[in-house]
C-alpha cells in the first residue's frame, strides 16, 4: 500500500538565482572516496551547459557524521576547516542531500558561538544548493534524450526530502527524458535505513529496512534505480549485490546509478563511471 | 520544602534560560481565515454528514412534533424503558400516556445516582437529554449535563436519544467557545459527543457500543420546517 | 457468548520498567526484528494510520495554519509554566479539586496510595493513561492489595495477556484478534473462543461495566490542563474515561506538569489536530471538560476529585531551551505510526513506557541516560517524525543533541542526569582521530589516496554494514584525482 506524503509544508519556496558563470563543487568524502563518478558525471553536466566548476582541492567534509554521531565539536573542528573554500559569491552546489543539509541547516547551528564563523557559515548556507535541484531550477536543464526506452524507479533520500524539500526535483528532471518512464515504488517517502552510523550500530534494523527498500523498488520491475544520493546508492545497491551473491545471481538484479550518471548518459554525455 | 515548592522552584530557576517572550498565540487569524459564512441550513447539512458518518442517527422535524417523533422511535427500537430529566423544558413536553402507548415506560431521574445504580446500569434501555448546541465542522453535540439532566443519563443507557435545536449549532468548537464565552463559567461536566461510543483497538476493527452509548439518535428541530 | 462472570484475577503486568541496557535493546530489536508476524502487522497498521492521517488534512494550508498555531500554543503555555501551574491549582482548588504534586513515580503513587486507603478502595478503575504507565501505577495499587483494572479495551487485553501497551494511543496493536479471542476465552470465565471483534468487545464491555460500577475510585489521565478555568480535558472513543470520571464516587487525573494551557480556548486547536494525527479521526467521539465534583444539587459525578502533577524528570528538559522542545507533545503517536524504525520492531523492543521517536527523546529525561543512552541511536534520522509531529517538535535534531549528551566526556555540572553514560574512550578516540585527518586538508589527501591504492586490502568484513551488504570498497581514482586529469 502507498502512503500519500503529507508534507509538512515547511520549505517555504526557495527563490532561485539566475544561471551563474561559475560554482563550487563540493564533492563530499563518500562520492570523493567511493562513488566518484556520480560527482564527476555532475561536474561534466555543469560543465556542458557552460558553467565553469571549481573544485576547491582542499575539501574534506562537512562534518555531518560527526554531527548526526553526537560529536558536535568534532565536526565542528572539520567543517571550520571548509570555510574558507568558498571566497567568491558562487553557488556551493553538493550532489547529495545530506551533506547539502548539513552546510544549509547544522553550519550555522555548530557555529553558534563563534560570531566570525557564524556569519561565515551562514553565508555559505545561503548559496549552498543540492546538485539535482540546481540542476533543474538554476541551471534548467532541458536537453533531448537520446537513450532507448526504459523504466526506472527514484529513490529520494530524506535529507533531500525533508531537509532539502527538493524530492519532486528528481522527478521533474526525469520527466525531462522523453523515453525514460518513471515506476513509483510502494512506500516511495520511507527511508532507506542507511543513516550513516546507524546502519553499523543498529545492523538489523537497518537490514529490515534496506531489504524491504530493495523488494519494493525491484517490484515496479524498473530496470535500475536511480538516486540523487551516493548513501542511499551504496546502501540499496550493495545490499541487493549481497542478495544477488547469496542466490548465486551473477546478473544484477537492481543496478543502480546516481541521478548525475543517468542523466549524463541518456543525454549523449560521455559517462565516467566505466573503470 | 513541598514536592510543589521544589518543583516550581526548579521551573522557575530555569526559567530565564529562554530568551525571547513567547509571542501569544493567535488563534482568530487561523479561524477567520477559514470563516464560511454558512446559512442555518447549511450548517445543519454539514452536522449531519460529520455526525451520520459516525454511525449516529439524525432525524430533523419541525419543533412542535419532536415528542411524537421520540415516542414512535423508541417503540421501532424496542425501549421499554426511557430516562429522562423530567424538569427541563423538553422533559416537560413529554407525555407518559403516549409513549405508554407505544410500550415504553417514561422514567424521570429521581434521587441521586448511587440511589439508582443498579438500575441506570441493567433496566434502563435508553435515555433522553437535551443538547445545548453542536459543531458543523466535526458532526458534534455539545452537552452541558446538568443537575436536571445528569451526566450518565448520555453516558450508561445502551441508546442515547438527543434534542438538538438546528439554530444552536456552530460552524466549529472554537466559534462555540467564544460565542458563548465558556471561559466565563463551566459547568462540572461539559461534552462534546460525536457519535456512539467505538473502538478500533482490536486489529484497527471499528466496533460500536465499546463502554458507553451503542446507539446514538439525534432529533434536530427547525424552524424552517426541513423535515426528511 | 456466554455472560462472563466477575473476576478479579488479573495477570501481574509486564516485567517493570527497570532498566534499558545496551544489550537488552540490541537483544529485544534482534527478537522484534526476526518476528515475522510482528512486522507485517505493524505494517499493515502503521500504513493504515498514515493513510487516515493523510485523508484528515486534505488542505495543506489549513495543515500547515494549524501545526503553527499548535506549535505557538504549546511554545507559549511551557514559557509560562510555573505561572500556568499556580493559576491551574488555584482555579481547580476554588472549583472544589484537590491538586496534589509529585516530584517522582514514588511520590505519585504514595499520594494516590493514601486517597484509596482513605476510601477503603478494593478497585480502581483506570481510564487510559499513559503517566500511570510511566509510574508504574499497577504495580503499586496491587503491591498494596488494591485491584487496579483498565478498562480501556487495548489497555484491558494487554493487561489480561500481562503485557505493556505497545503503543501510546493503541495499546494492543501488536495483537490480532485471534490471539485477543484465545486470551479471552481463557482468562475470562465463562467466555468461549470468538475471533468476532464485535462479540470480543461486547465481552470486554460486560466485564468492565460491573467494575465501573463497583469501583470506589475511578482512575484517568489528562489530554489538557486549563488554567483559567481550572478544567481538566480528556480526549476518547471508548467511553471508559467518562466512565472512570463519572461513576465511581472518587475521581484521581494524573498527569505531567507540562500539559497545561493558559486559555479554554487553546484546546480547540490543540484537540483538533490531536485527533486527526493520532488515529486519522476528525474528532473522538468524546471531549470530556471537567470542571469540579458533584455539586451540592448536582446528581451525580464524583464526590471527590483529586489532580495529581508529576514532574519525573520534566522540570530537567525545561531547563534546557532545545531539550524543552521536548515538552511541547501532546501524546499523538504520530510520530510512531510514521517511524519506519517502529514500524519494523514495534513498541515493546524499546523497553520504556513512551516507544518510537517521541520516546527516545522524553525517556532520557525520565529515566537518566545511563538506562537509555543507546536510544537516541535506534534512529537513522530520517526526519518522518519531525515532518508529522502536529507541534513541530524537532525530533531528528533533539535526537543528534541527545547522542551528544551521551556521549560527551564526564562533565562535573551535566544539564541531564546520566549525561556521558554512553561515553567510551575508544569512540571518541576514533573520532577525535577521524576530525585530525579530515580537519587537515593534506592528511586527508594523504589518508584517501593510501585507501585508494591499497584498496586491494580493504577488510571483506565491515562491522554491521557487511551483515547484509556486499563490501563497500574505495574506488581506483578518488573525485580528485578524476577532476586533476579531465581535459
């Protein structure tokens, strides 16, 4: 059974600016260290439409698994180290809900006493943008897909979701895609069961979650999922690679891609994900 | 030091931590703002689908003729024996003769309740009271219990009968509230009622009759006359 | 349906509340987890409960109006707390009740102890009450040779099954009617299996309505406490509560001290969507405003009323302005029925009397974290609770603050008993460590770069993460590396 999302309407609707000539890419630590084509395929995308991209190279973290782990000054001392990254005006742009978050909301939180990086912080905050949603609302993304018909399923990770308020934006840039048909999953708003730490200390809870995210994506019978997120990613596909391996499948049954990724290949881009 | 002392002391103690007043909530914004400018009829129409849906059962007559509508609904639901306030001014209007007639046995209120416990709780299949308005919003009666018309009478029976005039209804609690100032004197006892007492608490089943009322019939009188 | 006879019987409730350890948790989550038919019927319920919430607020702004206007109302009522309280006891003292204060569930139950020894009370007849819960009310009154039996339907099949309630508004959610039929037909005499929910009802409603009309003292919560009017205000479908307020010739409310408002007026907004997000219900069927006993010409009523206000670690999250959110509930379960960690392990796995999110957050309070620091942690924040909370109580956010209070380093003035209770070295060890590295731009460089190369060596086994999941493995080339070699 589906459950119809009740917002809570707390996003007020984000005025957006006009398309600028460069930004900041903030790769975060787990697309820099595991998934770095999804950071670099939304790199390419920006690129293509004429943006100049500056990957500041001494970007680390945001703090956020610190943070959500209960070691506020622990992420306080690692995003302190971010914030002079960003000198010019340029929109920050995070190809994932959760790190976006962190910088928009919980920057400003952990610098509460400390005036001079408040105001930092909350400067950064302001232009900090999650990838897909300025994908779609700064950059206008609109170009002809060039792929063979096929269905996918979303899944919107709850920061995205809930701190973002961008979880129609994945699907707004899908339907951009004239041969790409979009299979909503029952108990699409639920949550994955990643949550960082959560996923080590709670293995169980986090397992019942995972799997039934994984049943329910592979019952629309899409032929991937895609994601806007590289925790989600990681959390959904490995855990239907393990499902896979436990039944002595060697194809994969759930492939999936970041958003970036899919979005790169079906409009003619040329896709760095292939080792 | 009391329990009491200690404990607002430690509230009070804490208290400054919090900088800013708390702005006073404001609540005529909200409700203004969803204001309907209703007709008597339209309300009536919006009480009783919110009520009906509860499983209650509404019967809209013209003033005069209630006490016969009462009669014949007790005889089609087998009453044999109806409580009542007999002081009130509906209470007044019914006569013993006529639901006699119909088989049903009119019992005034007599005593206090320990004096009838025994009875309220085996014998008596039904009672009467009057309501003192209801809700179009939500489908409820308000009741104000009364020594005339005391609060198990709505409560202990397995049917309850109610009198409810179509002009005393309010498009929502909050309007009902400030229109007739409650915050000014409360009675002991005030009610909303929405219908017949249910439960859902096995398996999400709804089943009506759970500790109080199984059945609840609503007579609403008008003026204009909007009889089914 | 045979007439069920009286009894008196009834099973000791569920082990008492004593203490949550780590391994306890993690061994009750293991149990709920694995508990087929426990997570389908959680599920089957859970989605029922959203849908109806869902369909009760089909118009955002009105939604969005009124959760302001909630938040507002519970934000305003606790900055004047102490106040509101003194104005409650003395307009309910005026009206004829006797208000009580208890800084502790010991405290409570001596003072309820002593108004049923008073009346020589055999039975007490409970309304819903979650606080009688929370002090373990059952097992004083018994302990003390009182019967104390609950009479509303859910609170009534836990009890007789020697259970908790699962959930804060449905008890007996975790039970399926055929399992309700077998406890009946054997803990009630004389009651044939019947798996009928209506006839099972029907059989709860006999047994009980003999007590209530035996009972000395009726016992029930309070959904709101008015200060103006000195009014106390209870939320039900069942009946029951009127029943335990109106028959029995002693009424005792129990209640937490933050659920007190200034205005009558308050709890329109306050009731309304309290019923529309706790069961999808547009409203109870019953509002019960009481206001006082039975007066001298009133005739019938309690003779006697009695408040009891509990602090229990209340006044300890009003002394922070964060945790003080936390006070702001109204008891929906929403953010329960929302929960897909409750969802999956359902109420009793959390070992506290309040489950799922709102629990996590306000048991540390009562409890002290050195019983409930693991808690905070059962949470992958993913924000549903926040979303749905009808007065917007930051749940994620006080849950992150909460794993911070637990884990923080022994501190000599701790804003919460039992803060640092789940501090181990070795963690913070490890993340002080994690901040060095990630803090410093050329040691993470450094860091990324040996994982990449070496990523040969990264362990096949990773902690929880490998329990379900294949290996998460560093790529060949960081986003870095990617980035210095496009063209």
């Amino acid at each position: 059974m589906s459950v119809p999302l009740v917002s809570a309407g707390e996003h007020p609707v984000r005025a957006y600016p006009p398309r600028p000539q460069a930004v900041y890419f903030y790769g975060t630590c787990l697309v820099d260290l595991f998934v770095p084509e999804a950071g670099m395929d939304a790199i390419t995308l920006l690129e293509r439409e004429g943006i100049r991209v500056i990957f500041p190279d001494n970007q680390t973290c945001c703090g956020q698994p610190a943070f959500s782990s209960g070691f506020p000054d622990e992420a306080r001392q690692v995003a302190a180290s971010q914030l002079d990254l960003f000198p010019e005006d340029y929109p920050v742009v995070v190809p994932s809900g959760s790190c976006g978050g962190m910088i928009r909301w919980h920057w400003e939180k952990i610098f509460a006493d400390d005036p001079a990086r408040y105001a930092q912080a909350k400067a950064i905050a302001e232009r900090t943008y999650e990838f897909a949603e300025f994908l779609l609302h700064v950059v206008g993304f609109n170009r002809p897909d060039q792929g063979e018909p096929t269905t996918v399923t979303l899944h919107t990770s709850c920061s995205a979701r809930r701190e973002m308020g961008t979880h129609l934006v994945g699907r707004e840039l899908l339907a951009k895609l004239g041969n790409v048909t979009l299979a909503h999953h029952g108990h699409e708003s639920e949550c994955c069961g990643f949550g960082g730490t959560f996923s080590l200390k709670h293995p169980d809870v986090s397992t019942a979650m995972v799997t039934d995210k994984v049943a329910a994506l592979k019952a629309t019978g899409a032929s991937e999922v895609v994601t806007a997120d590289c925790g989600c990613l990681l959390n959904i596909t490995k855990r239907a690679a393990k499902e896979d391996l436990d039944a002595g499948r060697v194809k994969a049954s759930l492939p999936g891609e970041h958003l970036a990724t899919f979005l790169l290949r079906r409009t003619g881009g040329q896709a760095s994900g292939s080792n | 030091m009391s329990a009491r002392d200690r404990i607002l002391a430690k509230l009070r103690a804490n208290a400054p931590q919090i900088p800013l007043p708390v702005p006073t909530p404001q609540l005529d914004a909200h409700y203004a703002a969803r204001d309907r400018q209703e007709s008597t009829l339209d309300r009536l129409a919006r009480f009783r689908t919110g009520i009906e849906s509860f499983h209650a059962d509404v019967h809209v007559t013209l003033e005069e003729s209630w006490p016969e509508l009462l009669a014949r609904l007790c005889a089609e639901k087998g009453v044999s024996s109806l409580l009542y306030g007999a002081a009130t001014p509906a209470g007044q209007r019914l006569d013993a003769a006529a639901f006699a007639a119909n088989g049903t046995a009119l019992r005034p209120w007599a005593g206090q309740v320990e004096d009838i416990k025994a009875d309220l709780f085996h014998k008596v299949d039904a009672g009467f009271t009057q309501a003192r308005g209801a809700i179009a919003e939500t489908g409820t009666l308000i009741l104000w219990p009364s020594p005339a018309e005391p609060r198990t009478l709505s409560l202990v029976p397995p049917i309850h009968f109610v009198l409810l005039d179509a002009a005393t209804i309010h498009p929502t609690f909050f309007d009902a509230l400030r229109a007739e100032n409650w915050a000014g004197g409360l009675p002991t006892n005030a009610l909303l009622v929405s219908g017949p007492s249910k439960t859902a608490d096995i398996q999400q089943t709804l089943a009506y009759g759970a500790h109080g009322p199984k059945e609840l019939i609503v007579l609403v009188t008008t003026r204009e006359g909007a009889a089914q | 349906m045979n007439a069920p006879t009286p009894h008196t019987a009834h099973a000791t409730r569920g082990k008492p509340i004593a203490f949550v350890s780590a391994e306890a948790l993690r061994e009750r989550v293991h149990e709920a987890i694995n508990d087929d038919h426990l997570r389908s019927s959680f599920r089957g319920a859970m989605d029922f409960l959203m849908a109806k919430r869902a369909a009760q607020f089909p118009d955002e702004s009105e939604l969005v109006s009124l959760r302001s206007l909630s938040e507002a109302i519970r934000q305003y009522s606790l900055s004047k707390l102490p106040d509101l309280l003194e104005q409650l006891e003395a307009n309910l003292t005026r009206n004829g009740v006797h208000v009580h204060w208890a800084e502790t569930p010991d405290e409570a139950n001596a003072i309820m102890l002593d108004i049923a020894r008073r009346h020589q009370a055999k039975l007490i007849v409970k309304g819903k009450s979650m606080v009688s819960e929370e002090i373990e009310f059952n097992h004083a009154m018994e302990a003390a040779g009182i019967g104390a039996l609950e009479s509303d339907m859910g609170e009534y099949i836990v009890q007789l099954a020697g259970e908790k309630p699962s959930h804060i508004i449905m008890p007996a959610i975790h039970k399926t009617k055929e399992q309700i039929a077998r406890l009946f037909a054997e803990k009630v005499p004389g009651v044939d299996y019947t798996d009928n929910v209506d006839a099972l009802i029907q059989i709860g409603r006999q047994v009980l309505r003999e007590k209530f009309e035996q009972a000395e003292i009726g016992l029930s919560g309070v959904n709101f406490a008015v200060a103006e009017t000195g009014t106390l205000c209870l939320v039900e479908n069942e009946g029951n509560g009127r029943m335990c307020t109106t028959v029995p010739k002693v009424h005792i409310a129990i209640t937490g001290i933050e659920k007190v408002v200034e205005k009558l007026e308050h709890v329109a907004p306050l009731y309304s969507i309290l019923t529309r997000s706790a069961t999808g219900q547009a409203v109870s069927t019953y509002f019960n405003l009481i206001s006082g006993p039975r007066k001298a010409d009133e005739k019938d009523g309690p003779q006697e009323v009695h408040l009891v206000l509990l602090d229990n670690g209340r006044s300890q999250a009003y002394a922070d302005e964060q945790l003080r959110k936390t006070l702001q509930c109204i008891r929906c379960g929403a953010c329960m029925n929302h929960c897909p960690v409750y969802t999956r392990i359902g109420g009793h796995a959390y070992g506290t009397t309040y489950p799922g999110p709102i629990g996590k957050i306000v048991s540390p309070h009562m409890m002290g974290l050195e019983q409930t620091h693991l808690l905070p942690t059962l949470s992958t924040l993913c924000g549903a609770c926040g979303e749905v909370c009808p007065v917007k109580i930051p749940i994620p956010e006080l849950l992150v603050r909460l794993r911070g209070e637990a884990q923080s380093a022994p501190h000599p003035h701790p804003a919460m008993v039992g803060q640092g209770a789940g501090y181990r070295p070795l963690v913070s060890f490890v993340w002080r460590l994690w901040a060095r590295i990630y803090a410093q731009p050329g040691a993470y460089r450094a860091f990324t770069w040996l994982a990449s190369r070496f990523r040969a060596l990264t362990p096949s086994r990773q902690s929880g993460w490998t329990v379900a999941r294949t290996p998460l493995k560093p790529a060949p080339k960081r986003l870095r590396d990617m980035v210095r070699e496009r063209v």
